[in-house]
C-alpha cells in the first residue's frame, strides 16, 4: 500500500468519524453536548489552518536549511546550467 492510500484511507475513516459525530449519529464519550456543539463544526477548519501552518514552515525550513547540503546544491548548479545549455541548443534565450 503507498503512502497516497494510506492517507486516503485514514482520511476516509476520520471523515465519515467526523460526520456521524457531526449529524450526532454516534455519541462521543467524555464529551458534553455543548462542547460538541462548539468544537465539531470549526474542527475541518481548524485541520485545514494547522495543516497550512506546518507546510509553510516546512517549506521555510528547507530554504533556510538549503546550503547545509553542499553536495545537494551543487548537483542542484550542475543540473541548472544543463538545462540552461539544453534551451540554449534549442535557440530559447535564457538569460
């Protein structure tokens, strides 16, 4: 199983979970009523905002961490001036 199913799958569960804790199918326990009527229905958005917090820092870290791979960023120069060259052959102008 990849990764994409595995992640499909647990968001499948979570999302019909969510659902029939939403439309009050099945009853949460240790859980009060009001504090399910305040929490269930700002929780997708909540997900959504936490999940777009951690990919910008994600991103902001492997740009901030990027010359700690020497090796990585010249093989990344390498593969640029390549391409540069190959665009170049082909009569785009580049720079």
């Amino acid at each position: 199983m990849t990764r994409a199913q595995r992640v499909g799958v647990a968001s499948t569960i979570f999302a019909i979970l969510y659902f029939l804790a939403f439309f009050e199918v099945i009853q949460l326990p240790l859980v009060g009523d009001k504090a399910l009527q305040e929490i269930l229905p700002v929780l997708p958005w909540w997900l959504l905002v936490s999940f777009g917090s951690y990919s910008l820092w994600s991103l902001g870290w492997g740009l901030f961490t990027f010359r700690d791979c020497p090796e990585a960023y010249e093989e990344l120069l390498v593969e640029i001036s390549q391409a540069k060259d190959d665009l170049r052959s082909r009569g785009v102008t580049v720079d």
